[in-house]
C-alpha cells in the first residue's frame, strides 16, 4: 500500500489474483481483520463503520475484477488520524466512471455511487512501479483503533 503522510500504525493486505472468488475472500478478510482490530462491529447491531468498510471492499473488488481486468489485492490500514483506509489494486490503468444505474433493480452502475455515499474519502493512485492502479477510500472512526505493540 502506497504511504501517503505518516505511516499507519496497523497494516493486514491479502493477495486476490488467484482466488476464485475475491470479492468474498476480501470481505471475509476486511471483516476479520476489522474485528481484531477492535473496531465496534455494526453487522449486528449499534453504531460503527464495519458494515460500511466491508461492503466498499466489496464493491471495489467487484468493480477491480469487471472493469479492472482482475484484483490483485486489497489492503486495509488504520492511521494515526483514527480513520481506516481500505486500497483495491487492479491491472487496468483506465480510471474508473460515474454512471448512473439504468433501473434502480437491475444490476450496473450503482457501485461507484456506493463507495462515494459509504466513504469519507475516495481517490485512484495510478502505480509508478506496478501495472494498473488502486482505488482506495477512507473511513473516519468515533474510536481509536488500538496500536500495534512490539514483541
């Protein structure tokens, strides 16, 4: 994951080029990873950004794998800045668009929107030293998330 600012002071990535199924490798990854973590879990009940978090992971490995010819990892970071950064990386250096869904029911175009709604914060950082480009977003937390200890 590219730095931007100061190093994050959790990191966890996995690699999704060979998986069969990687929007569902990445959301069990996000959601296990997010738990150790300490991050209060919404998936069942109260406030927190979980749900958020794992459901734009999803998205963006979705939109890496149609349009981005394949993901090949995602990566999650929690900042001093008590926010989470979740990063999808693709082949493709093509940007990503903004479209509309045809029909509110119907499957296409309502990704994009929904990483735009669900984050804080979106950008594509186009690689200098891979192919492709990652799409990441960024989520503000109400708590810290805890600091790694040195063993």
């Amino acid at each position: 994951m590219p730095s931007h600012g100061r190093p994050p002071c959790r990191h966890a990535s996995l690699p999704l080029h060979d998986r069969a199924a990687p929007a569902s490798a990445a959301r069990d990854f996000s959601l296990l990873t997010l738990r150790s973590w300490g991050l209060p879990d919404d998936l069942d009940e109260g406030p927190g950004r979980v749900g958020d978090i794992v459901l734009v992971v999803s998205e963006l490995v979705t939109n890496a794998a149609r349009h981005g010819g394949g993901a090949l990892w995602v990566a999650l970071a929690a900042t001093e800045e008590d926010a989470i950064r979740v990063e999808v990386a693709d082949l493709s250096r093509q940007l990503p668009t903004l479209t509309h869904p045809k029909a509110p029911a119907r499957p296409g175009g309502h990704g994009l929107p929904l990483v735009l709604r669900a984050a804080d914060r979106v950008g594509i950082d186009l690689g200098q030293d891979r192919p492709g480009k990652s799409v990441w977003a960024e989520f503000r937390t109400d708590a810290p998330v805890p600091r790694d200890h040195p063993g």
